[in-house]
C-alpha cells in the first residue's frame, strides 16, 4: 500500500503534545500547516532541526503557517529535550507543539516511518518527514530524508512561497526560483486567457519546437 502522498487528506489524528492534546484538522483550522517529524529527542541533527524550525517560526507564522513536531518520545521527554533546543539555539523559543507518538501509530498513518532506524528495542523510528498541508486538510508537498540528513529551514520556506503562489495564480515556480525572481505560466492557460490574467505582461520563450509553452512573468 503506497502511504500517505500528495493529494491525500491528511489523518485527522488525535495526540498528546507538549501544548496539549492536538485533534490535527481543528489545529490546523483555516491555515497552512507544516507537520514535521525526527527520529528522536535528545539527537545531534534533530536538536539543531527544531532549534532552525523555532528560528524561522515568525517567517512561518507572518504566511499565515502553523508548525507541529512529532515523534515517538513522550511529553515529558520532549518537554525536557525542549531546554536544550533553546540552550543550542539561543534567543529562539520552541513556540509549536511537539506530538508524541510511543505506540507508533501516527507516524504509519502520516507516512513518516524510517524502515532502517530502530531503537534500542528495535522500535521503529519516524524519518525526517515534513508534509505541508493546505486549509483544505490536503498534502501539498512532502519531503522523506533518512535520519542522517538534516533539513534546510530555507528550503522548506521556499517551497511554502511557491506553494503560496501556485494557489494564488495559475503559475509555477521554475528550477532554483526564489521569491522575487519569476515565475512561469501554468501550461494549461491558453495564452489569450494569459493575456487577460497577466496584464504586466508575460515573456514567451522562442524554442526549437516553436511550441509556446515557456512562458515567464511576474506576480506578487
Ligand atoms: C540525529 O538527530 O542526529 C540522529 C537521530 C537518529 C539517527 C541518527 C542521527
């Protein structure tokens, strides 16, 4: 069975969190979301992963973004873990919720499970998962990175910004697009209704094929 993916309807799990119990639609309310998982509390790569995550928060929360950790550890120890975050990463606050999860449920339900990393029981671990989810409760995006590679904050807000956009115009991003730079004319737009929803303009790419398909312009 392929897991959760982009496209699906994320769980509506219920979890014990260093904020409370979370039912995950009702947090995620009307907003973006960003759900996250590590293999573990008290772990080099995650320590440094959650004090960037605390670091970039405002940058999530002015998009209108939530954030929320998980991973198998209970409350108390993430709560514990959360002093070192802090120490490691001066001047941030851990301000989103960390779920637990000990009976590894939510991670096979959210499709966050690492088929290589055990505990020392030889429980499953979360893997480096992030989904972002949009007000509709569906996956937008999802990365998987093994236990060894941490995740880059920037890189995460950078695919929020094109998701941003992407639901705002008929637009993609194109390869190493960064906010400011343009973007491309979804290939489904007829370059007439083009015309009428891009009034600045748009630039078509003269190509080989003489098909009109590259199409750059700008917008907010
Ligand atoms: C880490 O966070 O450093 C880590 C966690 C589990 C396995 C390997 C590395």
């Amino acid at each position: 069975m392929p897991g959760l993916t982009i496209g699906d309807t994320i769980p509506n799990i219920e979890a014990e969190s260093t904020h409370g119990k979370i039912i995950l639609h009702d947090y995620i309310g009307d907003a973006w979301a960003i759900i996250f998982s590590h293999p573990g509390d008290f772990t080099p790569v995650c320590t440094t992963e959650l004090g960037k995550m605390a670091e970039y928060s405002g940058e999530f929360a002015k998009r209108g973004v939530k954030l929320v950790g998980l991973s198998c550890d209970d409350v108390h120890s993430h709560k514990e873990w959360i002093k070192d975050i802090e120490e490691y990463t001066s001047g941030c606050k851990v301000n989103y919720p960390i779920m637990a999860d000990p009976n590894r449920e939510i991670i096979k339900q959210l499709n966050m499970v690492d088929p290589d990393e055990k505990d020392s029981s030889g429980n499953q671990l979360p893997s480096r998962a992030l989904h972002i989810v949009a007000p509709d409760k569906r996956v937008k995006l999802s990365f998987l990175y093994p236990a060894s590679t941490g995740r880059n904050m920037d890189e995460v807000l950078r695919v929020l910004n094109s998701l941003h956009k992407a639901a705002n115009y008929k637009v993609a991003t194109p390869a190493n697009w960064k906010p400011g730079n343009r973007v491309v004319i979804s290939p489904n737009v007829s370059s007439d209704d083009a015309k009428r929803m891009f009034p600045g303009g748009f630039e078509t790419v003269d190509l080989p094929s003489k098909k009109e398909y590259l199409r750059f312009t700008n917008v907010q």
